[in-house]
C-alpha cells in the first residue's frame, strides 16, 4: 500500500480496511419473489454452497445465500469471465470484484437492506465456479482490494470500452472520486470493437410511449463520445429528451435478457444513429457502461505480458492495491 497519509492515519485506514477484506463471509441476494418460493429453495440448495434462507421484505420473499466470500468471488469470476482467459486477467478481475462486493455491501448496508449484494448483472453475475484456475486467481490475491485516499474504492468494471473509458457522473451523475477516463487502445479487435442493431421505429415507439418517432437527435456527447443526451421526437411533434444511459436503459430491460448476441439490446451509449425506411440503425464500439476496467482490455494486456498489478494502475491510476502482506 502506498504511503500517502500520516502515521497515525495509516494506522487507522488499515485497521478499518483490513476488518472489512477479511470478512468471511458475504450474504448474497439470490433472487426476488412475490409468491413464497418453496421449489426455488430446493433448487438452490441443491446447486450452491452455503446457508440458503427466506426473508420476507417490503412485500417480496428473498432468497439469501450466506457464504463465504472468497467462494463468491469464485461464482463471480466464472460468470463474469471465462476461465479460457489469462491468469493475470482473471487476477485482476478479482481485486475489482472482492473491492466492489465490500463497497457496495457497506452502501446497502447503510441503506438497510437485508444482504450486501444481489446476484444480478446491474451489481455482479454469480454462478458456480468449476474451473480451478479461476480459484487460484481468487486464491493469490486473497484479500486485496484497491483503495482510495484511505477507503475502500468505488469500483466498476464492463466488458469493453471501445477505445476509451469514462466518468460515472456522464453516466449515473453523482461523485465517484478515484475513477479515471482512460485511453484503452487494448481492445480494439475485441468481439464487440463494431457493432449495429436495428430498431423499428414501432418498436421504439411503443417502449417511449410515443406515436411513431420520426426522428432521434444526438444533443450531446461525453470526452469519450459517448452519448450523454439525445432527443426522440415522433410525428405528432411530440419530444422525449433523455440520457444515453437512460435510453440503453429502457431499451434493455424491455428485452428482459441482456446479451450481446440478442439483436434487442444496445450494447453501449458510444453509437452514432440513422434513420432508412422504418427504421433506426445504430452503429457503435463497445459493450456495457465503460466505466472502470475494460475487461477486453485487460484480456489484451495480460496477453501481451502485463500483471495483474499492472492492468489494474492502467484503469484505476489513482487508486492503490491494499495487499496481503501488509495487513
């Protein structure tokens, strides 16, 4: 860990830092039903490690998974990354996730919920991890996270960039202090480098509660390119104005499985936008919100021979590795 406080503030941050790191074990929010979900629970013991239990909360039965943490990770990285890919990629994946799990624990935590984190590609895909190599990777970096002026850091992590990262307040707003836009030339031939979707304009109409749209306006773009603001405006004269991240948004959860291969989905808010005939084509370069690590990226610096502590100071210059041997 670097050096940056007094003494007495090194020896403040580390105890309170390691007392997190070093929790053993993680409660885990399965999933989220209105009816009592007696098969669920039986399917759910059957196929996942730990304690499974029922709670009842603001009129909805949760399925609560109380594990041990570096087994989560385990379930993360298999769901969020395949094992086919480098060592010191899944490595550096797992210092992302083992820091976003404490984070975003300790935020729903302070916002009363009954678990730290939801099983969920809007938090972290969980599965059952088969692969050993990826249990060694969570194993060798067992208990380090990346930190920020003393604290656990606000981390995120998507698939590919397109070229360059950016900043969480042109996506969700709000302060997000440590999180850097990067230029990421790694993973230009990712699978996800060019895209093009194509979208009915009834389609689109119908999930923007508007008559027909005409036409979609690009207001505003972010340092990176992306969208930041955009406007739809359908034959009545009638105008939505909306983020880009509000209209992948909307778009997506309309599909109701979010996969690059679903030709529903917009896979990123770094397009450009026309009209042919009935409908909207959209033509864009990455997959997913492209703030934080790029995990194309970090599959291409691994690749070319970077480590895990490497990859992670090129998409998080400002933050720095708490590691094993310094607690």
């Amino acid at each position: 860990m670097l050096k940056l406080f007094q003494r007495n503030k090194i020896i403040f941050y580390f105890c309170l830092i390691t007392s997190l790191s070093q929790a053993k074990t993680i409660t885990l929010c399965l999933g989220e039903y209105k009816n009592y979900p007696y098969q669920k629970i039986k399917n759910y013991k059957t196929l996942y490690p730990g304690k499974i239990t029922v709670k009842k909360y603001k009129g909805k039965y949760l399925i609560l998974n109380r594990m041990d943490m570096e087994k989560y990770l385990c379930g993360v990285l298999s769901k969020e990354m395949d094992s086919n890919w480098p060592f010191e990629a899944l490595k550096a994946q797992a210092v992302v996730s083992r820091t976003y799990l404490l984070w975003k624990g300790e935020e729903n935590r302070k916002n009363g919920l009954p678990y730290d984190i939801k099983n969920s590609i809007y938090h972290q895909s969980y599965g059952i991890c088969k692969s050993q190599k990826i249990a060694n990777a969570v194993n060798e970096t067992k208990g380090e996270i990346l930190i920020f002026n003393g604290k656990v850091a606000k981390v995120f992590f998507h698939a590919c960039c397109g070229g360059k990262t950016t900043l969480p307040v042109f996506v969700w707003g709000g302060n997000y202090s440590g999180i850097d836009a990067v230029n990421d030339p790694y993973c230009e031939d990712s699978p996800y480098s060019n895209w093009e979707k194509k979208f009915s304009s009834d389609y689109l109409s119908k999930i923007f509660g508007m008559d027909n749209i005409k036409d979609i306006e690009i207001i505003k773009r972010d340092p990176s390119g992306r969208v930041e603001w955009l406007k739809l405006k359908d034959e009545k004269g009638k105008t939505l104005k909306l983020t880009g991240y509000k209209m992948r948004l909307v778009i997506n959860e309309k599909t109701g499985k979010v996969n690059f291969k679903n030709p529903k989905i917009l896979p990123s808010t770094l397009f450009n936008v026309k009209k042919e005939g009935i409908y909207f084509i959209f033509k864009g370069r990455g997959y997913g919100h492209g703030i934080g690590l790029c995990q194309w990226g970090a599959r291409r610096m691994a690749e070319k021979g970077k480590n895990y502590k490497e990859i992670l100071h090129f998409f998080f210059p400002e933050m720095t590795i708490l590691e094993k041997e310094e607690r």
